[in-house]
C-alpha cells in the first residue's frame, strides 16, 4: 500500500519511522498534565465570569467580563479538541500514522492549532484594545463601546480565525506532521502545496501584529492610569481605594505581557526564520544520517527549541485565565494587604522607636539637671 493510499505523507512516514529515536526525549505525563490544569484553570475562570456577569449593571464591566469569558472559553476549547488526540499518539508509541490512516486527523489537527492560537491572540489584543479606550478616552467609551458591539466583535474574531485556518483545506498552504510525531501544524519547509510560504508567513505575521498591538495598548493603558492616579493623589478614601486598584491593575498588565512575550515569541520568531530557511521540523533525527555532523547537530537543535516553543505557545492557554482573572481575585489582593501591613507595621515601628528615643532623651536631660542642681 502507498503511502498515498494509507493517507501519510512521505514526512508523516519519516516521522513515523523515528518514533524509537523521539521516544526518549518526550513523555505522555506532559500532555496529560497539560490538558488536566488547563481544563481546571479556564472552567474555573468561566464559572468566576457568569457569577460575575449575572451581578454587574455595569455595560462596561458586562463587555470586560464578555472578554475574558470568550477568551477561557476559547483556550478551553482548544485544550479538549486537541488533547486527546497528542496523549493518543503518546500511547500509540508516537506512531501518528496507526491512529491516522488517511490523514484527514493531520488536518483537523492544524485547523484546530490554527484557530485556537490565532483567536487566542485576537482576544488578547481585542482586551487590551478596550482597556486602553475605556481609561484614555473614557467619554467615547461609554458612548460607543455597547455590549452588542462586543458580542460582534467576538463572533467575527472567530470566523476570521476559524476561515484563516482553513485555506489549507482550500488548497493554500499545507499542515505537516511535526517532530516528534505527535501534532500537526503549518509546513515551514519546501512543500508544492500552493500558497504555503504565505500562508505560513501570515499567521506568523498575525501573531507578531497581535502581540504588538496587545503590548502597545497596555502600554498605554499603564500610562493612563498612573496620570489618573497622580491626579488623585490625597488622604481621602476614594483616593487610596484608587491607588489601591491602579496598583492591582498595572501589576496584573505588567503579567499578561510578560506571559505573551514568554509564549509566544519563540515560535512566531522562529517560524519565520524557518520559513526563511525553508526548514521544517520533520527534517529531525532521520534514522538515515549515519554520522552527527555540525549540521544535524544545529538542526537537531532547532527542533528541541522547535518543539519547546509550540509547548510554551500551549502552555498560555493553561495561563490565560490565571493572568486575566484568577490572579487578580485570589493573589493580587492578598499581596496588596500583605504589602500594607508590612508598611504600616514599618511605620509603627518606625514611630515606636521614635519615641523610645525621645523619653530616653527626656530622662537624660532630667539627670543632667538633678546633677547640676546637686552640684549648685
């Protein structure tokens, strides 16, 4: 049977044939411990987002919490259709080609890494985008940013992810099997699929775009808050309650971007450097090399990073909801409280000392005198 007809490629094959050679470096409690926390992180923020939304009056609070919702949903999502099948290839001895026999899995998986990655990133911007406009240009927010404008906003970031990783199944560009054999994503290497140099070239381009527009935004959103807050300076309660939610606010910002640069920017960078090299990572550990050169051995390199990017890429979708929401609720005020304490116990001591001192000067003059008085 050709491998046509078994629906693998000769990539697919090759990769199937250096599953011994993979099987050291990999294990299956990576993705099942993947899946599990990111299954618990986003149910637990969608729970947190409904009991919320259900509250809030608030249209602006409604269209932030519709945000972060769609977001968990999606990195949910993303978890539970592509999962599973990464620990099957694990327990089938990272043979992809015995549990896809006629490589239409090859395909449903990229769409899925496609869109998931894609609207993930969408979000972030689109979040990010709202905030900046609701604290520098509060008045035009409140006019115009409706909650059914956010709904549409939502569904269309959805059908541009969703058609944009379809083009594959169109004809335009191509999901490959990549190393070690257990998922499946964009082709970077030389393919005569039509279209698939820009087509890899735009989702990394895409990603990039993202990215920036997420950090420019929160940029400016710090920004804006810190003058607000300057303004606000006082002993009133408004004013600390303010300062107070600036600093939740700044630190919680100051992680989202952290998290997106940790994750994402070594695989869009180096899909466009191996786009650019016309190197793919099913090109790894070929049984057929006989001796390590300089070569295989940069190569080999590529695909360990390779393979280390696209979990780092996963694993935001474990550390969305974590950033968005459940670090503010359940760590940043406590760390704020703590903050405070420490503050105002430092204060205290501070003024206890001060006092100390003070009566000890008192009781040194008031001898000083008894002794000159004795003396007279």
């Amino acid at each position: 049977m050709t491998a046509k007809a078994t629906g693998c490629t000769n990539a697919s094959i090759q990769v199937c044939e250096n599953k011994t050679n993979a099987g050291g470096n990999v294990s299956v409690g990576f993705p099942i411990s993947m899946m599990v926390t990111g299954v618990v992180g986003n149910s637990l923020a969608l729970i947190l987002v409904y009991i919320s939304y259900r509250k809030k009056e608030n249209r602006r609070k409604k269209s932030f919490l519709l945000f972060i919702g769609s977001l968990a949903l999606t990195d949910l999502f993303g978890q539970l259709l592509t999962s599973p099948v990464v620990i099957s290839v694990y327990l089938a001895d990272l043979n992809w080609c015995a549990i896809d026999t006629t490589g239409k899995l090859c395909k449903y998986f990229g769409v899925c890494m496609t869109t998931f990655g894609l609207c993930s990133l969408f979000l972030a911007s689109a979040m990010a985008l709202e905030r900046a406009m609701a604290i520098t240009n509060p008045h035009w927010y409140s006019n115009h940013m409706k909650t059914s404008m956010t709904k549409l906003t939502l569904a269309a970031i959805w059908c541009l992810g969703f058609l944009f990783s379809l083009l594959p199944i169109a004809g335009i560009g191509e999901y490959t099997n990549q190393w070690p054999g257990t998922w499946c994503f964009i082709s970077t290497g030389k393919s005569e699929a039509p279209g698939n140099v820009f087509f890899a070239i735009t989702f990394a381009v895409l990603g990039i775009f993202s990215l920036l527009v997420t950090l420019s935004c929160n940029v400016m959103t710090i920004r804006g808050l810190i003058i607000r807050c300057k303004t606000k300076t006082g002993a009133s309660q408004s004013s600390k309650q303010w300062e107070r939610l600036t600093t939740e606010t700044v630190i919680q910002l100051l992680g989202i971007m952290c998290v997106l640069i940790i994750c994402w920017s070594p695989l869009l960078l180096l899909l466009l450097r191996m786009i650019y090299s016309q190197v793919s990572s099913q090109e790894c550990k070929s049984t057929n090399t006989t001796s390590i050169s300089i070569q295989s051995k940069v190569s080999n390199l590529d695909c360990d990073f390779f393979l280390t990017a696209i979990r780092l890429a996963s694993l935001n979708q474990i550390l969305d909801p974590w950033v968005y929401l459940l670090l503010r609720e359940i760590l940043l005020r406590k760390f704020c409280i703590m903050a405070n304490a420490v503050s105002n116990c430092s204060v205290e001591d501070q003024k206890g000392s001060q006092t100390a001192l003070d009566a000890l000067n008192k009781q040194n003059q008031h001898g000083n005198n008894i002794c000159k008085a004795t003396s007279n």
